[in-house]
C-alpha cells in the first residue's frame, strides 16, 4: 500500500469550515423554498428573492457561491442593486 501524504492541518480545517459553509447556504435555500421555485421554471435572483422576501443582493451571493460548488445552475446575469 502506498504511503498516502496527511495533509497540513491547515487544508483539513479550511476543508472543514468550506464545508460548513456550504451546508449552511443548503440550509437557507432549503429554508426557503428555492428548489421549489425554481422547479417550476428558471428565475433571477431578484424574481427569486422577491417570491421568498429575501434581499435581491444578499440572495444573488448565496445563489452564485451554491452555483460554485455544483449545489444548483447559474445562467450569468447582473446582479442585483
């Protein structure tokens, strides 16, 4: 068996808090019923936020960091003011 490297601790516990901050965004999505709104068809950030009484700005962040680790689709457009 090859001798497999540990990693330094500072890239298990960046792996450790990426990962925790990718389960709390899931969270809020899920909190908020975005995968049922955007199964019925594609949205903006600012139809979804507008839908959930979310602030468009704060949403559109939350949506494009999901879309940067695989969590959902992201169609480029311009952010929310």
């Amino acid at each position: 068996m090859p001798n497999r490297r540990r990693p330094p601790a500072q890239e298990t516990m960046l792996a450790m808090i990426n990962g925790y901050w990718v389960s709390q965004m899931i969270l809020v999505a899920a909190r908020l019923g975005i995968a049922d709104l955007l199964a019925k068809r594609p949205m903006t950030a600012a139809a979804i936020a507008k839908g959930t009484g979310v602030q468009a700005g704060e949403l559109y962040r939350v949506l494009r960091a999901l879309a940067s680790v695989g969590a959902q689709r992201r169609k480029p457009e311009k952010e929310p003011d």
